[in-house]
C-alpha cells in the first residue's frame, strides 16, 4: 500500500463533546479564517473569516485580501449585532481561544 492510501484510512478519535450551554443569541460566537485559497476571487480575496452565531448557528462570511483585515471586520461585526439585534457580542471563541470583545 502506498502513504496516501494508508492515510486515507485513518480515522480520527471525535472532537470531546462541549459543556458549553448558550441561552441568548451572541453569548457565544465562533471565528475562524480560512487559509489562503489558490484563487483569488474577482475581488483580490484569497482569505475567508467565518463567523457561527452558537445559538442562532447563524453564519456570516467575509472576503479578505490580507489577514490583518479580519480584526476591523470582526469590530464590524460587533457594532452591526448591537445596531441590528439590540445584543453584544458576549464571548468570542477562536481555534479554543475565548476572549471578550469588551476586554482592553
């Protein structure tokens, strides 16, 4: 058998099962940026930031050029959760990273 073969028969143990319990929309708000795409779209993008509403699983995607765009965008988004939602942002979880929005 070759290496690509045997790899592609791994399995995987599961992701642990969260205890996270999220009661109002934007308690809980996951980020993730995806890696460079080997095509740019008709914009220049080759980078995507994904934002998961936890408790809606309300999902916005951003087109970015450069990384460095995502933290102005993830500040975008939180002042467009408190204008069109009335909420705010409590806790935002990036590759198991948690951090407030509010935190200086």
């Amino acid at each position: 058998m070759c290496g690509v073969c045997l790899r592609a028969k791994q399995t995987r143990l599961s992701f642990p099962t969260s205890d996270d319990i999220v009661l109002n929309k934007f308690d809980l708000t996951h980020c993730d940026i995806w890696r460079a795409y080997r095509v740019k779209t008709f914009y220049g993008a080759h980078y995507f930031l994904s934002i998961v509403n936890d408790a809606s699983k309300g999902v916005w995607v951003h087109l970015m050029k450069d990384k460095n765009e995502a933290s102005q965008l993830v500040k975008n988004f939180c002042h467009m959760v408190q204008t069109q939602f009335g909420a705010k942002v409590k806790i935002i979880r990036s590759d198991n990273v948690v951090n407030s929005p509010h935190d200086p």
